[in-house]
C-alpha cells in the first residue's frame, strides 16, 4: 500500500486510514456483499441480480461504497478488494441458483482494475475456483469512468467478453455522454442512468431522451437496463418504450445472499 494525500475522503477520516482499516477488514471477513434483483421488463420476473459491496467497519461505522472504493483505488488496494468481490459473488450466486434458478450475476468493476494488467487473469482464474459459467456473468464499468480510458480497456474487456461474459456500460446518459465509447468500447448491455428514470412518466425531456437512448441501444442491438425504478408508473414508461430489464426499489433494495430465496423471487415475480 503506497503513501498518499491524507485529505479527507469520508468527511472526517483521511483517505489513507480508510485503506489502512480497509486492508484489515479484507483478512477480517468484515465486507459482505447484498444483491438487488434485476427483472424482466416484459414478464415481471426475476432475471437476474447486481452484486453491491457493503462494509461495516467496528472502528468507523457504516462506510460508504464510494468511500472504501475511492480509497482502495488511491492506495494500491484495489485488486485486493475486487477479487474478493468477484470470487464471493460467484460463490454465492451459484449458492442462489441451485435454489431459485438461472440467474444473470452483474458485477461492478473499477478501470484501475482493468488497467493493472491482471484483471482478466484474475476473473478468468475466479470463475473457474466458482465453477461459474462466463454466460451468466455481466461486468460493469461506469461510463465515466470508462470516458478517458476506452481505447487501453477496450483490449481486456474484448478478452473477457470472447469468453462469454457480459459486459454493461452503467449510468449510460449522464453530463459525460460520449457516444464514441459505443464504438470504443464493444459493450453488450446499457444501463439508463436513474436520473432519467427519475422524471418518468411526467418530465417530457426525460421522455424523450430515454425513448431515443432505448431505440439507440436497439438499433446497436444491445440490451438496455433502466436503473432507479420506485414507482409502477415508471415501470410501465420504460416498458412501453421497449426498455429490456428493469432495477430499482419498486420491486426491492439489496438484501443478503441468505435472503435471495425461491419465496423472496416468487414474491417479486408476483408483482
């Protein structure tokens, strides 16, 4: 773990001792990991899920996933903590789908990740300790993240995706918009950034943008996933303009892998 900046990162504690307790709590078992379902838009039912990284330190609380991760970044940590969450994730959704069934697993992913060179080892190498199939594997990369960075990705995610797996570009809509990324980046799946979601069906702008970044995704054959979705008047815009998959409060918040049961699917299948 390398020096850095002791400037605050969490409002009170420097970055630097956010690492610090980070690193320990990766040998601690501290971090755990919560689930929030992914549905069809057409039939209502449970698709697949996103696998959220959650820490609860004894030291300094509840700490923020923005927090923890722009820490791991900034002090060399980052590796570490993402195989841990690529391999717990693959664990238990295997755990998940021998009681509930197939199931798409999205995986968040960091561009300091990708860009240490030993990213697609590393997942490769994950998936085969898991035994998880490629196919049901979705990495995500935020599109902002991805803005200054798409031609050294491109190459990993490429690799990663000739296996079979997935690949999302999230928050896709967002003030750093770049439509090059589509061609930079060879993504699969398209995630409508919440703040859109936020203002259907009454916001005509958001209307409109969603209807033309959903036909978009469309005629680039790629999968769209709208993001924040709280309200069944928002679920039925998004499914009227064709929107693939849907996430968001309305049919659940993150919960447990204990908790992603045949009942709790059943219950969201249900409506």
């Amino acid at each position: 773990m390398t020096e850095s900046s002791t400037e605050p990162i969490s409002g009170w504690l420097p970055s630097y001792d956010v690492a610090v307790e980070l690193e320990r709590a990766l040998t601690a078992d501290e971090l755990r990991l919560a689930y929030q379902p992914v549905v069809n838009a057409e039939t209502g039912n449970v698709s697949g899920m996103e696998a959220l990284c959650r820490w609860t330190s004894p030291k300094i609380g509840d700490v923020r996933a923005d927090v923890f991760i722009g820490a791991a970044e900034q002090h060399g940590l980052i590796r570490d903590l993402g195989v841990w969450v690529l391999h717990k994730a693959m664990v238990e959704a295997e755990a998940i789908r021998r009681t509930v069934g197939p199931l798409n697993l999205a995986v968040n992913i960091s561009p300091h990740q990708l860009r240490d060179g030993r990213f697609v080892l590393d997942a490769l190498d994950s998936m085969a300790a898991a035994d998880h199939d490629p196919e049901n594997l979705l990495l995500e990369i935020t599109e902002s993240s991805a803005l200054n960075d798409a031609v050294d990705l491109a190459p990993d995610l490429e690799a990663l995706r000739s296996t079979g797996v997935r690949v999302a570009l999230d928050d896709f809509g967002t003030g750093s918009s770049n439509l090059t990324l589509l061609k930079q980046l060879e993504v699969d799946v398209l995630k409508l950034d919440r703040s859109f979601v936020a203002g259907l069906p009454d916001n005509e702008l958001d209307q409109m943008l969603c209807t033309w970044l959903i036909d978009l995704a469309h005629a680039l054959e790629l999968t769209v996933v709208g993001e924040g979705v709280e309200t069944a008047a928002q679920r039925d815009a998004l499914r009227d303009r064709q929107c693939d998959e849907l996430q968001g409060y309305l049919f659940s918040p993150a919960v447990s892998a204990a908790e992603f049961t045949p009942e709790f699917v059943r219950r969201i299948n249900a409506g």
